[in-house]
C-alpha cells in the first residue's frame, strides 16, 4: 500500500502547492498593475479596480468555490478507501502475535514458535499482526510498509501489510515509553515461502511464564511435536481454568462455549450485538463485564494483569481454531478430560467466589 499512500501524499502536496504559487502569482501581478503611483492618476486607478470587481460574474466564484469543493470531496474518497482498506485485513490473513514491553518486541507465529526483535514474514502473503503490550503504550511502525499502530496494554489492536519484497526492514517504536524509547527497535524479515518455512522451524518455541507452564515438551531444547499456538492456547485455558465455566465442543455450561464462537456475532446483555473477534475476546477476558453476552451470569474474573500478552494470544488462536468446530459433535480431547475431571462441587464454588466478587464490587 505504501505506493498509494504515497501517490495520495505528494498529489496533496503537488496541488497545493501548485494552488499557493497561483495565489501568489496574482498577488504579485496585481501588486504591479494596480499599484497606487502619484505620477499617473491615482482616482482613475481606483476607478478601474472597481470596474474590474464588479466584472467579475458571480457565477465564476460559484464556480471556482464548486471546484474547490469537488478537490477536497476527490482527495477524501480516495484517503477514505485506503483507510477501509489500511483497516481490514484479508481474511486469509497469516496471523502473528505481536507482544509490546519495555523496551522489546516479541513476535509468536501460529505454529507456536517466538522470536525477539526480529518478525519473520513471507513475501507476497498478507500478515495480520494482533498487537497488546504488558506494560504501557507502544506503537508499532515500519516505516518502509507504511503501517503503523499503537499498542495498548489491556487490549488488542491490529495492523496488516503485504510485504512483496524480500529484505529487512526497521521497526520504530513510535510513542515515547520511558527512557528505552529510542532503542525499541526490531526488523521485519521479509523471507521467501520456503526459506519463511525454515526460519520458523529453527526458531525456539514460545515460553510461557511461571513455574506451572515449564514443561520439558515446549523447551527450546526438546524437539517440537506439530505443536501449535492454538495447541498452547488450549493447555494455558486448562491451567487458567477457563475450563471450568467454558466448553469447546460446544456443550452448555456456566460461560458460552468456545466452540464456533469465533467470528459470530453475538447480542449483549441490555442490548446490541457484537462480532466475536480478537478484540472482544481480549476485552472480555481482561474485562468480562464491560460487554455481558446476554443470557449469561456475570460470574466471570477478570483477567487483567493475570494473563500475559503472549497467554492471551494463545488463547485467542485456540479460540480462533474452535470456530469451525461443529458444535458438540467434534471434541477437545483436552477439554472433554477436564471437563470430565471437574467435581460439581467446584464449579459452585467457583462460581459462588466470582459472584461474592461481583456483588462486592
Ligand atoms: Cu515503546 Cu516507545
């Protein structure tokens, strides 16, 4: 897209500039013709120029107001369609979690794998970044693709580019964060398919923190199983016990189910809907309250400074995974076990805790 914003850019500035020198130009022309000069008659000037206004047909001012409006109409459609499309990623999107923290970027791809500073994407493919921060406000710009987005801790927002050459290109953070600021810096590697392919292979698997989740299978040593975000996202709702109130194959339960969740869009306690995408679920997690799915207690905790950025990504992919998932026909393995091991007992305890939480609030 950067050569459309720029074609838009400098036609901008080209036809101001070219409106400012017209302006200029017959300023300094009339400066000389209609010069106030004792040696030649200065009534008979004066006469002249209001001769020279009142000539002046109302139609021609209509007419050149009416272009000047049709200049500024011209250059908001054609901003307003690159923004609609700077704004909504394909749907065959590939999507990577972006993680913001003081001073570092860290990237997850969808096969589970994570890397630090540097954002491996293959050329010619769109690349969807689902961005959040741990701490406070970054942005996250590269300059060279013309993207740029802020990242805000607490909640998710997205930028997407289309890369077709291969190279690297700096990343900036771009919003004063403390006093690393200026050295926020990371590259996108733009990579051809397969060599794309190579690098994720190579690089180490996505650590989640805390001692619960330091299993030797997600180790950068351990050879990696066909491991994926998704799969991670799955074992890190067990631990957190999003389980406990949550299905994935679609089963009733305390919370709505997981599964074909994704991308539908669902109505709001005291009215409206909204589409079920990255955002709402983090905001729901972070926020359960904020936008109530309607028919369900509000029993659920917040997440906020609970989960990480790179947990909630996991989380929102394994979510993303369950979309097409029919519903209670096909079953999470994972999820079936836990639900199977889950006593009674502890789910109304659960619940009993979160809703004394809510009252008390
Ligand atoms: Cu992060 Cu500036």
């Amino acid at each position: 897209m950067a050569r459309e914003i720029d074609a838009l850019h400098y036609s901008v500035i080209l036809v101001t500039l070219a409106g400012a020198a017209l302006v200029a130009l017959s300023a300094a022309y009339f400066i000389v013709k209609y010069r106030s000069s004792r040696a030649s008659a200065p009534e008979g000037a004066d006469g002249e120029r209001a001769r020279a206004t009142r000539s002046i047909p109302f139609r021609y001012e209509l007419l050149a107001l009416g272009l000047l409006f049709a200049l500024f109409v011209g250059f908001w459609v054609v901003g307003f369609r690159q923004f609609v499309r700077l704004q909504v990623p394909p749907s065959d999107s590939l999507v990577i979690y972006v993680t913001a923290k003081q001073w570092m970027w860290t990237f997850v791809y969808p096969n589970g794998a994570a890397s630090n500073g540097v954002l491996y994407v293959p050329m010619n493919r769109p690349v969807k970044l689902v961005m959040s921060s741990r701490d406070v406000i970054h942005s996250f710009f590269v300059p060279a693709f013309r993207a740029k987005k802020d990242v805000i801790p607490g909640q998710v927002t997205t930028v997407w580019f289309d890369a077709r050459m291969v190279g690297e290109y700096p990343v900036f953070c771009a919003e004063y964060c403390g006093d690393g600021h200026s050295t926020m810096r990371a590259e996108v590697s733009v990579l051809s398919p397969s060599d794309y392919a190579r690098a994720l292979e190579q690089l180490p698997a996505l650590r989640l923190s805390g001692p619960e989740y330091a299993e030797p299978a997600l180790g950068t040593e351990a050879p990696r199983e066909t491991t994926s975000l998704a799969r991670v996202g799955e074992r890190v709702a067990v631990m957190r016990g999003c389980m406990r109130c949550h299905t994935a194959d679609g089963a009733p339960h305390i919370g709505p189910t997981w599964a074909g969740l994704f991308g539908s869009v669902v109505p709001l306690e005291g009215g409206g809907s909204v589409v079920v995408d990255e955002a709402y679920i983090t905001e729901s997690m972070m926020d359960p309250e904020v936008k109530l799915r309607a028919g369900f207690p509000p029993l659920m905790p917040a997440y906020q400074g609970l989960l990480g950025a790179a947990e909630t990504g996991a989380l929102i992919e394994y979510i993303r995974a369950l979309r097409s998932a029919p519903t209670a026909t096909r079953t999470s393995p994972l999820a079936r076990k836990t639900n199977a091991a889950l006593s009674l007992p502890s789910v109304s305890e659960r619940a009993l805790e979160a809703q004394s939480g809510g009252e008390q609030r």
